[in-house]
C-alpha cells in the first residue's frame, strides 16, 4: 500500500514537473513571437516615413540650418556594385526583393533612430543622430558588408550575394554647408570604389587634399559624355622582320577642355562603376569602325585594328548585337577586327562573360589575349579560349630576360603558339636590346614606345 502511493505521488510530481515545463515553453514562443511581431511592427513604423532621395536631401538640408556648435551627425552612401547586370539576370522583381531584404537587415543594424532612404536604385543612404568615432564607423560598415554578403534567396532558388562599397561622413567643421558635406559623402564613395568591391572609406581632410582631382573628374564625367570629350588614339603593333606595322591597338582617351588629354588610368574606374562603361564603349567601337574603314579602302594594305574590352563591358549581354550592328552598318566583316579581352576577365566566373567570349569567337572577331602572365587564370584561359593573339605584359617580358625559368615558360609559349596558330606580341618595347632578345626568343611581334606612342589617327597617317 505504501509503495502504491509512493508511486502515485511521484508521478503526480513528474506530471507537475511536466506542466510546469510546457507552460514555461509555451510562455517562452509566445513571448519570442509577441517580441518578432513588435520587432516587425517597429520596422513597419520607422519605414512609413520613409524617404526618397528628393525627402533625403530636404531633410539633411534641413539639418544643416538648425545645425549649432552641439550638432552631431553621420551619414553613410552605400551602393550597390553591378545592380544593371543582377536586374538583367534575375529580373527587376527579384532585384527589388533583394534589395528590400538588404533594408531590412539595415534597420536591424544601425542604431535606434536611424533614417534609411533608398536613395537610388543601386544605393541607400543611411541618416544617423550620432557622431560615430572611427572604430564605430569602422564597425558598422564591416557589419554593413557582411550583411550585403549574405545569401539572399530568389524565387528560382539562385541565392544572390551582393557587392557594396560604402562612403561615410560626420557633420563637423570640414562641412560647412549641405553641397559641400555632400560632395565630402560622394568623395568619400568614389575612393572606396577605387580600393575595389566591399570596402569603405571614411572622409577626411586629408583625403579632400589628396583627391580633389579624382573627385572633378567623378562630378565631370557625364558631362564630357555629352559634350562628347572622349577621342581615340592609336599605337602600332609591329613585325619585328618585316619592320613595319600589322596592326593598330584603339586606345580611350577623354579630351579634357582644361586639363588636356587625359588617360584611362584617370577615368575608366568612374565609367565602369557608372556603368558608362557600355555606352562609351559602344560609341568607341563604332569610331574605330570607321576609321579602320576608310584605313582599308585607301590603302588595302591588311593592317587590322584592335580594341580593348573591359571586364564590364564583357558582362553585358547586349555586347555582341550591338558590335554586329556597327560591323553591318559600316560593311566590316568581323575578321577585320580585333577584341583585346584581359586574362584576368573572370573567364570562368561569370558565366556572361564566358558566353559572351564564345559567342564572339563564333562571330569571327580577331581575339586577343591581353597583359598575359604566368597566372593560372592566364594559362587556362588559353587552353579554353581560341584566339589569334597573345600579348605578353611588359613585366613578363622584362621578367624573362633576367629569370632563366621565366624564359623558359617564354620558349614553351612560343612553341606552344606555332602549333595552335596565334601570333605572340610583346608589349611595352622601349629599346633595341629589347628587340634582339624578343628575336632571339622567337616573338615576332612587338608594341611599344620603340615603335610609337598612341597618338591621334592623322599622326600615323589613318
């Protein structure tokens, strides 16, 4: 009888035990959810006001004139790299869900209080009553680039990691008014585009001094787009026997109204993260389309002429209709032109690329292999990719006379192109002593300052 109830009481005890448990679960959900829906809610709130960027630059105008010697503030330009290339593959549906779910991680991220506005398409910019220190900032833009980076799923199931680059700047004496704060927040963006893909620079006096001139031409550039300021230079790629030119390589120049003629190396960053890059491209192709044609038909002498084309441009889908257009509409067969693609052009990491390199192979484009080197990527682009030029980069070269194992790689590729048939350049040729190692090597062709400078078409007679 006693074990009996002894029994009955810890099972009555157990059962207590049990209650209690499940109670305090049920309590705990209910009380995770009831904190989800409010952490929903609260998102819901801060997003009604929401504001676009007309609202964003009132408000930080607004800012400014009640500003006082006690105003502190931080704003942070965050864009949104390659936002045309990821709309044309998902469509722009799946794109705007993308970037609504990065929104959303940015309010869960920044502090209580915080404006976010979606400022453009491609970028947020982000409204903070707080003068950050520099490893607040720092922090926060890390934490901005990881969530960027991320998987966020598609309705196809393809999970799309997005690349940011992010600009920050604190109201304080550098920025006396709006215009010049803002133009401290886009300086500060375009130096981090120019560092690469996720990183993020802060503003500061010192990178107003160092920058200003990278900073005019980032204001500057749509407007030589229009006015037209971009022209083409030409550099000869010569036979080394013969001594004498078999092609010209088309070289981007911005015609400066004050400054001159400008280089790549000042402006091509701006375009391509811009995405100028296509349409200036565009028109590039189609100049030198007409000037190789009237080339031909005055000398008939079969020099061809070369362009380079960028990793963005080589992302664009529309790329080889549009070339075959210009090809058509200037009676041009594709074998009279050639395509410059650099090795490092993610051959085999965006397949828009590859499909593009192949398609424009099969269109019966010259292509060339540009800045080669001993990379893998340079390797196994030539064992994929058919083509009938190398151009070996000036370092490679240089490398190869001094480094007996570099030269022997040298001696492979050259036997390597007599069986498959393409022509191997050396580029940045400066000297004899240069050229007679190159003959000695069995490289045929070369392309430097030795030969000529890129100058306009008339200096060389084209």
């Amino acid at each position: 009888m006693l074990a009996s109830t002894t029994l009955s009481t810890g099972v009555n005890i157990f059962l207590t035990i049990l209650i209690v448990l499940v109670s305090g679960a049920a309590i705990f959900f209910l009380i995770l959810g009831i904190r989800k829906e409010r952490a929903r809610f609260i998102n819901s709130k801060l997003k009604t006001g929401a504001l676009d960027k007309n609202g964003f630059d009132e408000y930080l105008k607004k800012r400014f004139a009640s500003a006082g010697k006690n105003t502190h503030f931080t704003v942070f330009y965050i864009e949104i790299n390659d936002a045309k290339p990821l709309i044309q593959s998902f469509g722009e549906k799946q794109y705007k869900n993308a970037v609504a779910t990065l929104e959303d991680r940015f309010y869960k991220l920044f502090p209580k209080g915080a404006r976010i506005c979606n400022y453009e398409y491609d970028a947020f910019t982000v409204f903070c009553e707080e003068d950050f220190d520099k490893k607040e900032i720092s922090d926060i833009s890390a934490f901005c680039l990881l969530e960027g980076h991320k998987p966020i799923g598609t309705i196809s199931r393809v999970r799309i990691e997005l690349d940011l680059n992010i600009g920050v700047c604190s109201y304080n004496a550098f920025s006396a008014d709006f215009d010049t704060f803002k133009q401290n927040l886009e300086l500060a963006l375009a130096t981090s585009k120019r560092s690469g893909l996720n990183k993020f620079t802060v503003y500061s006096a010192d990178l107003m001094g160092s920058d200003t001139e990278e900073y005019r031409y980032y204001q500057e550039i749509k407007q030589a787009i229009e006015d037209k300021e971009f022209t083409l230079y030409y550099q000869p790629i010569f036979d080394l026997a013969a001594n004498k030119p078999i092609a010209y390589e088309t070289l981007l120049r911005w015609n400066h109204k004050t400054l001159g003629v400008l280089s790549p190396a000042k402006f091509l960053t701006i375009i391509e993260q811009s995405g100028d890059i296509n349409w200036v491209g565009t028109w590039a192709f189609e100049q030198m389309v007409v000037t190789y044609a009237k080339h031909r038909d005055e000398h008939n002498d079969g020099i061809i002429f070369t362009m380079n084309l960028s990793p963005k441009q080589l992302m664009n889908p529309k790329l080889v209709e549009d070339l075959r257009r210009i090809l058509k509409k200037h009676r041009v067969n594709a074998n009279e032109v050639g395509l410059e693609i650099v090795e490092n052009a993610m051959f085999d990491k965006v397949p828009q690329v590859k499909e593009n390199i192949e398609r424009l192979v099969q269109s019966g484009f010259l292509i060339a292999v540009d800045d080669f080197g001993l990379e893998m990527s340079s390797l196994k682009m030539l064992e994929n990719l058919q083509c009938q030029f190398v151009k070996l980069d000036k370092s490679f070269v240089e490398q190869s006379q001094d480094d007996f194992l570099i030269g022997g790689v040298v001696d492979a590729l050259v036997g390597y192109a007599e069986k498959k048939q393409f022509k191997v350049v050396a580029e940045g040729v400066e000297d004899d002593v240069t050229i007679e190692f190159l003959k000695e090597r069995g490289i045929a062709y070369g392309q430097g300052y030795f030969f000529g400078k890129p100058l306009p078409p008339e200096e060389y007679g084209i």
